[in-house]
C-alpha cells in the first residue's frame, strides 16, 4: 500500500512544485519590462482569474471521486461518461463566464481600491487571457479524471508543460514583441491551449479504448448521470465558496491592521502554500485510492490506504514543521529585506510552526472524502469551518488583534478535522453497508 500511494503522490508533488516557479517567472518578466503600473494591473488580473476560477475547482475535485469509483467497479463505459458530462459542464461554464465577463470584472474593480491606470490595465489583461477559459476548464476535468483513474502521471505532464510553456512562450512576447507586459496574458492563453493539446493527445494514444465504449450524444442525454454529477458539484461549489470567505476574509482582514501585518500574512500564507504543495500530493491519492477501493467494495483495503495516507502525510507535516521551527527566520529573510516586516515577524511565528501538522489532517479528510464523494459531507464541513473562522474572529478580534486572526484560521482548520473525523464512521458504515457499533448496540 505505501507503493501505491508514493506512485500517485509522488508526481503530484513534482508537478506542484512547478507552480511557485511559473508566477516568480511572470513576476521576474513584468518587473523588468514595466512601469508599477503595469506590475499593479497585472496583480489585479490575476487576482480576478483566482475569484473567478476558484469557485470551479469542482470540476476536478467531483470528477476524481466519481471517476475512481468506476474505475474500481471496472465499468469503463461509466468511466467514459463521466470525462464527456465533465467537459459538458467545463464548456457550459464558459459560455456562462464569457457571458458575465464584462459585469464581473466591473463588480470587482469597483470593490478594489485601485488607480484608473491600474484598473484599465488589470482589464486589458482579463479580456486577453479570458480566451484561456475553456482550456483552463477543461484541464480541470482532465485532471480530475485522470486522478480518478489512478493516473497521476498525465496530470504531471500536463502541468510541467502547461508551466514551461507558459514561462518562455510569455517571456518571448513580453521581451521581443511590442506587446510588453500583455505579452503575459498571451502567454498563458497559448499555454493553456497546448496543455489541452497534450491531454487530448494522453487521451487518444492512452485512453482510446475506454473513450470508444461510450457515444458522445447518449452521454449528453445521460440525465441521470449527469444529475449526480450536478448535485456533487453543486455541494462542492459551495465548499468553494467558503474557501474563498477564509481565505479572501483573511487578506483583507489583514489589511486592516496596516501595511507591515499585510505584508507578514502573506509571507507566512505563502510559506504555508509551500508546505501545501507537498501535502496535496497524498490528498489526491487519497481521492484516487479510497474511489478505486469503495469502486471494488473491498473496505479493509479502505482501511489500510486511509490508515498509510494518514501516516506519509502526517511525517511530511512533522517535517515542515520542524523545518518551519528551525528555519522560519531564514526563509521570511528570503523573502523580505524590510526591517519593519522582519522585527515584526516573530510574534507570529507559532503560527506557521503549528499549521503543518492540524492543516495535513484536513487536507488528508478532504482527500478521503472526495474519493468517496461525499458531497454533502465535504459541503458541511466546510460551513462549519468557515462559520468558525468568522465567529472567532468577532469574539477575540477586540481583545487579541491581529492574534485573533490567526487563531480564527486555525479554528477553520480544526473544524473541518473534528467533523470529518466524526463523520468518517457513518460514512464508512453507509458505503459499505455496515452497521454502526452504536446501532448494534441498539
């Protein structure tokens, strides 16, 4: 069973690793051919594509789970289904923000307190790389399925070559085309276009016998396949959208304590990301084995993988933890010179020293519940959490200040293990048809 988890977690991990390059890049390149303007536009943009893309991830994330059932089942014909219903829903998607395009980059400048420069810029660069939509959509579900068969391989390629190309491709254009600075969105819309190329190509030269079991216009037409795929997704947006109150109320509740806290919380959020892309290697295992095994109803298999996935993740927490504990100074050093930043930096230290080991037990659940899509699990979760980060905030923000806010995200954190955890034996129980020990006591 460790075997099997390293070999899909593994290359998840090298892919991820590759993410944090791809914006020091786009970073790198901006700075050295634009004025603070265009690097502030660009800033905007970016943030505009991460609220608009966030609130899809479903289409990952309910594809894998879904995907790895059937695939453990051995129906091939489901397998097939789901990849189309999941590509329907990524190109309905985008016909639904190609359509919103204009009304939601105005509802969003107008909540940002930015210059007009900035904000025309910030839009230039949004109606360049919007083209990118139905590509940056579809790979969603191509890697949610992939995933879900047990393939994390193809998911790694694509991502490295979605990166590199993105990363020359928009150093061309922004160095030696008079398109500058746009140059970047460019870029990651021709990137994002091979990246589909290759997964249409791994699909056909790969997966071209399982395709061949289904035919596309009776799969549309599936609807109740396609309702349970809906309705998955459907609790998994909402997940989303507590994500975003978490993470969006933590910036900007950040903001209000001035510019040096601002700066010390994304230095610390980005460091916690570092660890992220470690992690989420065993969450998708966990999403890819814990599908395949409920798929071929073998629950002691359940067991063990939930059992190994917990250990590797929890031992790559430790580590980060005592890396965190050991060299947390020197990487904030890394990061910032400012000596204001850097004299304000200990009283927080804690923090990211604990959140390896409480936030690898979430993303572990997160992992096992997917694979078992548990929509409605995952959903209320993740409302708990995000009701808990809010209330903990407004009871101790007067007295504890910016403490209170760290805290508050430790408190989301700790919610969603402390209900997945209680909800794992049901769900274990009504999966595989087995009696509660309560309810044989009973």
């Amino acid at each position: 069973m460790h075997k099997q988890v390293l070999k899909l977690a593994l290359p998840s991990i090298l892919a991820n690793i590759t993410i944090p390059l791809v914006g020091l890049v786009d970073t790198a390149i901006v700075g050295h051919v634009a004025d603070a303007v265009d690097i502030g536009g660009i800033a905007i943009g970016t943030m505009l594509f991460d609220l608009l893309y966030w609130n899809f991830g479903f289409l990952r994330v309910g594809t894998s789970g879904m995907t790895a059932q059937a695939f453990g089942r051995n129906d091939k014909d489901e397998c097939s289904k789901l990849l189309i219903q999941a590509l329907t829903i990524a190109l309905a998607a985008t016909v639904l923000i190609w359509a919103i395009q204009w009304i939601f980059v105005t509802a969003v400048l107008a909540c940002v307190p930015c210059s007009p420069e900035v904000a025309d810029f910030a839009k230039r660069y949004f109606f360049v790389r919007i083209w990118a939509a139905p590509a940056t959509l579809s790979l969603m579900a191509f890697k949610g399925w992939f995933i879900g068969m047990q393939d994390t391989i193809s998911p790694m390629v694509i991502d490295i070559v979605v990166n590199v190309v993105n990363m020359v491709v928009s150093y061309v254009l922004a160095i030696y085309t008079p398109l500058g600075a746009v140059g970047v969105a460019h870029g990651t819309v021709i990137a994002q276009t091979t990246g589909l190329l290759v997964a249409v190509g791994i699909l056909v030269g790969k997966y071209r016998k399982t395709i061949a079991c289904s035919q596309i216009p009776d799969v549309v037409k599936d609807i109740a396949g396609m309702k349970r795929l809906l309705v998955l997704n459907g609790n998994l947006f909402v997940r989303s959208f507590c994500f975003m109150v978490v993470y969006v109320g933590f910036t900007a509740l950040a903001a209000v304590y001035g510019d040096v806290e601002l700066a010390i919380s994304s230095i610390l959020m980005k460091l916690f990301m570092l660890f992220s892309y470690f992690v989420d290697g065993f969450a998708y295992a966990g999403e890819a084995l814990v599908g395949r095994y409920i798929g071929e109803r073998q629950s002691s298999k359940v067991k063990t993988a939930v059992k190994v996935l917990f250990v590797w993740s929890l031992g790559v927490g430790a580590l980060f933890t005592l890396i965190y504990w050991l060299s947390g100074n020197q990487f904030i050093r890394l990061m910032t010179d400012n000596t204001d930043v850097l004299s304000s930096c200990g009283k927080y230290m804690g923090w990211l020293i604990g959140m390896p080991l409480i936030s690898t037990l979430a993303f572990m659940w997160d992992g096992v519940y997917v694979g078992a899509t548990a929509g409605n699990e995952i959903r209320n979760a993740m409302i708990w959490a995000a009701i808990a980060f809010v209330v903990c905030y407004l009871l101790l923000h007067n007295r504890w200040g910016m403490q209170a806010l760290y805290l508050a995200y430790f408190a989301h954190l700790g919610a969603r293990v402390v209900y997945l955890q209680i909800k794992w034996r049901n769900l274990y129980d009504r999966t595989f048809g087995t009696p509660s020990l309560e309810g044989a006591e009973k």
